[in-house]
C-alpha cells in the first residue's frame, strides 16, 4: 500500500477513536496515538522522504489537512468531554431560580449621596470635584471671610504645620471658587465631598464628614429659583410631606442669608416640630468680583448641607458614629 492510500484510513481512525473517547483520559490517549510527537502519523511524516519530487508535495499536503481535521475534533470533543465533568451528578432542575452571593453593597451615605446627585441632574447640574487639602484663599478669603472669623482659629480648622499653612477644607465652597475661576456663566454645579472641622465625636459631631454644596449663576437669579430647588430637592429625598421654611441667617459668602427648617413625619417622630437642614443664599457680590465676574451683570445663590445628617434622618440613625465604624451588622442593614 502506497504512503497516501494509507492517509484517509488513518484519518477516519482517528476520528472513531476520538469520537468514542468516554472521558478525558481516554481522549488524550488518543490525542498521543494519532497526533503526539511519535503518533502515527509523525510516523507517516518520517516517510515523506522516501517519496519521489513529484509525489512528496501532494502527500504532504493530505497529510496536514487530515491532522488539521483530527485536532479540530480534539477540540470539539474536549469541549463536550469538559462541560460533562462540570455537570452535576446528580439530576438537577436548571429551571429553579440560582443562589445568589452577596458580594457587597453601597455604604449608606454612598446611597444618599447618589440620590442627592441623581436629583440635580435632573435639575441640569452638573457635579464638580476639587482638593480636601486647600489654601486659605480659596476656603476663606475668596469666600468674604475676614482674617479674624472664628471659622479660621485654630480651635475650628485643622491646619497643616508646614511653610505654606494649607488646612483641610472646611466645606465644599471652596470649589465653587474654583469653578467660578474657570469658567464663566451661565454655571449649575453641585460639589459633594468630605470636609472637616474640629467638632467634637458625639452622637451628632464628627471631625470628618460629608457636605454637598450647590451653585447656581446667571442672569437674574433670584431667591425664588432658590427656594424652589431646595424644596423639590427635599420632596424627592425625604418624601412629599416635607414642609420648608427660611429664617434670616448670616454668612459670610451670600447676602441675603437664610437658614433652611424642615418638618415631616420623620421630625415629628423625633418629638420636634422643625429641623435645621441647610444653609443657603444669595451669592454676595463681593465674592463675585473676586472671580471676575461683574455682580451688576450676574447673579447666583449657593447652599450646602451635611450628607450624614439626611442619612441619620433617613434611616432613623440615631449616632453619625455607627457610619464610620465599619460594622458590617450596622451597614448590612442598608
């Protein structure tokens, strides 16, 4: 029998013989039989030389193609031969629904944070990011603060003992400065960030915590467009019974000042008729013509309020300490 008549019988041998493999170990043996490095047909390659010029091209061409169709069914029938080693023993009913692994979830005041945010896009804010360790010209003196508010002692503001005094921020406006330097209106930002402060750790104080300030500049601007963000905000976060109302306050950043109350069933449960929320206003146009832009041209309001605050009320937390101690039986409830 002649080298290429032997081709196809080899062939379709071969491919009997990986077909009939019942499991992997039967399949490699195979695999070494037909296709290993002294396999039959490595055996038919070796004889390629004996052949004459005309015939050598011919035979070793049939000779390929036949390994390229046994390793394709190597691999075809690996594939079955696996999947059937994965498969339970057992019967199983793949219609049942699957376990599901816990693998985590968003920290609470993460949570709160996104809905925060999630209301303001809707409004057409966008959200605006800036350094925890500032300077004193973009956390108080671009801000209309003097050199001697309290904000600024030692006993409020963490400083760091270094040429320059940086200090860690005490709110999120400091960002707004630097956005305003930036670019020019019209502008609709909201900053959500951490900020500090020496507040003593108690039930309601913590050095470290979470603020989100708003800003909003453009040409007429006026309280009304403040109050009402504030309160469709609200409404969407803590439900459609929360009633608001703005007493006089002051900061130094806005002109006219107000200090935002709310009440709904949550307050109520606490024993209280109002809470303290936010602080917001007018943008003052001392601030205003530190950025470079003309007060007579352009007019804005700015609030910001505390994330852990809403949260404690959201979820009836009762002590802004349990958001920072990593307990997982506390934060597994959320």
């Amino acid at each position: 029998m002649s080298l290429i008549s032997e081709i196809e019988p080899l062939k379709n041998a071969g491919l009997s013989e990986l077909a009939a493999a019942t499991d992997l170990q039967a399949l490699d043996a195979a695999r070494v039989q037909y296709l290993g490095a002294n396999g039959r047909f490595t055996a038919l390659m070796k004889q390629l030389g004996a052949l004459s010029k005309e015939e050598r091209p011919a035979a070793g061409k049939l000779i390929n193609t036949a390994k390229g169709e046994l390793e394709a069914a190597l691999a075809a029938r690996r594939g079955e031969l696996e999947l059937r080693a994965a498969l339970p023993k057992d019967p199983t009913d793949m219609t049942l629904p699957g376990r599901r692994r816990p693998l985590g979830r968003l920290h609470p005041l993460t949570q709160v944070t996104e809905d925060i945010v999630r209301s303001f896009r809707r409004l057409g804010f966008a959200v605006a990011d800036g350094p925890e360790v500032e300077d004193e010209y973009h956390c108080f003196d671009a801000l209309n603060t003097p050199a001697d508010h309290p904000a600024r002692d030692l006993q409020d503001t963490f400083y760091l003992n270094t040429p320059k005094r940086p200090l860690l921020r005490t709110h999120t406006s400091s960002v707004q400065i630097r956005v305003m330097e930036k670019q020019r209106p019209p502008i609709r930002v909201i900053v959500p960030g951490r900020v500090y402060r020496r507040d003593n750790a108690d039930a309601t104080h913590n050095p470290t915590f979470h603020q989100i300030e708003g800003l909003y500049v453009d040409r007429g601007v006026t309280v009304g467009d403040l109050k009402g963000t504030v309160e469709f905000v609200f409404r969407e976060l803590l439900g459609p019974d929360v009633k608001l109302r703005f007493r006089p306050h002051y900061f130094s950043y806005t002109e006219p000042s107000y200090e935002i109350d709310f009440t709904n069933a949550l307050v109520k449960k606490l024993g209280k008729d109002w809470m303290e929320i936010a602080g917001c206003g007018i943008v003052h146009p001392q601030v205003f013509e530190t950025v470079g832009y003309d007060p007579e041209e352009w007019s804005g309001w700015a609030f910001g309020f505390g994330i852990e605050r809403l949260a404690m009320l959201r979820y009836g937390v009762n002590d802004i300490r349990l958001f920072y101690e990593n307990d997982v039986r506390f934060l597994g409830q959320f």
